[in-house]
C-alpha cells in the first residue's frame, strides 16, 4: 500500500466524526469560545463613540465670542484633543460625556450627552478674562 493510500485508510478512520451525534460537542465547543453577550456589549460600548468630534460652542451668557469650533478625540472611554487646546475627558457606555478644555491662559469646563453622530451640552469657564458660559453641538465627523 502506498503512503497515499495509508493517509486515506487513516481518514476514513475520522469519517465518524463527521456523523450528526457529534454535533452537541461541536456546539458546545463553540458556545465556550464564543463571548457571552456581556462580553460583546462591553465591547461594543467601548467603542461605540469613537472618532474625531467636531464641537461647536455658543456663548449664551458673558463677552465671549462664540462659534469655535474644536476637533476633540474619542477613543474607548476618553476624550482628548485632536488638536487646538488642551482637552481632557470621559464619555461613558450611555453616552454622557464631562470635558475640561484650556488654550493659552482660557479655561472651560462642560457637560453633555452623545448619542449616534451627535452630541450637545453646557458649557462654563473664564475666556480671555471674562466669566462666560453657553451650550455646544458636536458631530462625528
């Protein structure tokens, strides 16, 4: 008999686990490796707000200027900048989100929520001397 013919000899040995009552193993087998769904939905919410933010800040109350507009990044749970200022921050699995924000000797502070490709909130701080507070947007870019 040659080699060939001894490693077919050898399958058809395995053709029993190919039969339908291997088929309870084989799923039990993949429920162990597979995530259960707490698992999958920690994963998903870690990840659910990731991106480049654009966040556009109005000023309701103070001298402020309003209509900047600040890049900022989230990653996981964090929030920080994608460039222009200093920010610093957190978003949770519901989508609320807390941000301190500085450029040069200008400092605020805000609140809000993010749901899908956009967010809104409040905001406070002290810009360029002046005490100052409004609302933002933001969109997912």
């Amino acid at each position: 008999m040659s080699r060939f013919q001894q490693l077919i000899a050898r399958f058809d040995d395995f053709s029993g686990l190919f039969n339908l009552r291997w088929l309870p193993v084989f799923a039990a087998l993949a429920a162990v490796a597979a995530p259960d769904g707490a698992e999958a939905a920690r994963g998903r919410a870690a990840g659910a707000y990731d991106g480049t933010w654009s966040v556009v800040f109005a000023t309701t109350r103070g001298n402020c200027s309003s209509g900047y507009s600040v890049p900022f990044t989230v990653r996981g749970s964090r929030v920080s900048s994608a460039g222009g200022g200093r920010v610093s921050g957190s978003v949770n699995r519901a989508g609320a989100v807390a941000v301190n924000v500085s450029v040069g000797a200008s400092r605020a502070s805000g609140g809000g929520r993010l749901a899908g490709t956009y967010g809104r909130g409040a905001w406070h701080g002290i810009i360029t001397g002046d005490r100052c507070s409004g609302t933002w947007r933001a969109t997912r870019n």
